[in-house]
C-alpha cells in the first residue's frame, strides 16, 4: 500500500505517469513470490484440507488486494 501512496504522490508531484506505474508494480515480483511459496506450502500441509484451502484463498485475495491498492 505504500506503493499506492508513493505512485500517487509522484503523480501529484507532476511525475510522467510511466514512473508512478512503475513504483505502483514494484511489489508485484515479491507478491508472486508470496502467492507461489503460500500456495505451495498449502499443497504439502498434511493437516486438515479446509485449512489449506483457506490459505489460498487468503494469499489470492491478498495479493490481488495489494496489486490493485
């Protein structure tokens, strides 16, 4: 969200807006790091499905939050 925050001032700033987009996506490599290792990690839990399964839907919703935010 400080990504948000800090493409918004550069555009405030009268910055081009290639650069506020390209600080908006800067997180976006660690977030699909996040995604992939979550969702790989849910694949091998050996506990209870439900548990899995609700940590996927938590990092898709999480990482399609911070990308759009």
């Amino acid at each position: 969200m400080a990504a948000t925050a800090g493409s918004m001032a550069l555009l405030v700033a009268g910055l081009p807006a290639v650069i506020a987009l390209a600080v908006h996506l800067a997180p976006l490599p660690y977030n699909a790091l996040m995604l992939v290792a979550v969702w790989r990690s849910a694949a091998a839990y050996a506990g209870p499905p439900v548990w899995a399964t609700l940590a996927r839907l938590a990092i898709l919703t999480w990482t399609a939050a911070v990308t759009i935010l």
